[in-house]
C-alpha cells in the first residue's frame, strides 16, 4: 500500500458542512470550487484512502468537526465550465481545465469539535500549516503526529 497522507480541508458550514456531508448518498459528495493554485496542487496530490480533517471556518467557533477520506483522486471540477456558477472560470475549457475536485466520504463527526483556540494551545501543533501567521489555504497537508493529536482531542 502507497504511503497514507493527512490532510485538512476547510469550508464555511454555511455553505458545505460536515453534516451537509454525512447527509450526501452514501456520506460522499464532490469537493468543488477550490480557486487557489496551491490547494488545487494540494489536491492532485491526494490519493484514494487518504484521511482528511473536516474543519469549519469563518463560523463562531472555528475548528475540526470531523473525519472524512478520500474516495477519488482529482479530476476536473465541473463548476470551472458553468457561467452560472459562482465559481465559473472563463478561461477553463473543458479540453483545458485548470481546477480539479477530489471526492470525500465522511468517516465521523467528532465527539467535541477541536477549536482554533484549543489547536493553538496544544503541545505538538505548534508547526502545523492551519496556525501559521497568515495560512489561508483552504486544502492543507497535516503530519501523522498532527492527525492523531486532533483525533485524540476531538474524542
């Protein structure tokens, strides 16, 4: 078996939640309209069975809400092609696209969610990607060591 990667991947609940996940059929939806270089880079680099943290962002309580996987490597986000979409780019053709989506199935909600604050404080952490000054990625690498801490705290 290929060497598992971790990975953290954010989204405002208010548009697509850990739960708006765990309701998709079969817990599995599509990870679209991802528009930054280097979290789509992020994304290509992602395999089958890789386990990513669900985080919540621009929320009240920012933080990990769950456990998902991947359950297909990237290929080319449909939204790119729809004028109509939010998330439309006129310079994706579809014999040309520039933006992928990997899909996810949801694992588990966790027990509490492990906030922002909390990440901050937590020995072991202090290298992670999500809480360096100015990381806004929205799809991140995280190590062995992080996933399991998070893991541990979120129950």
């Amino acid at each position: 078996m290929p060497y598992q990667k971790y990975w953290l991947m954010k989204s405002e609940p208010t548009s697509f939640s850990f739960e708006d996940l765990v309701r998709s059929k079969k817990s599995t939806n599509h990870w679209d309209g991802v528009r930054n270089y280097q979290a789509r880079n992020y994304m290509r680099e992602m395999r089958v069975g890789d386990k990513v943290l669900f985080y919540h962002s621009s929320c009240d309580e920012p933080g990990v809400v769950g456990l998902a996987e991947v359950m297909r490597t990237a290929y080319p986000d449909h939204t790119q092609f729809d004028p109509a979409d939010v998330h439309y780019d006129p310079k994706a053709t579809r014999d040309r696209p520039i933006w992928d989506m990997v899909d996810l199935r949801a694992i588990k909600p966790l027990r509490g969610p492990a906030g922002l604050d909390v990440l901050r404080k937590t020995k072991g952490l202090e290298k992670m990607v999500l809480l360096r000054r100015g990381s806004r990625l929205s799809v991140q690498p995280v190590s062995r060591k992080e996933w399991e801490i998070i893991v541990r705290l979120g129950g």
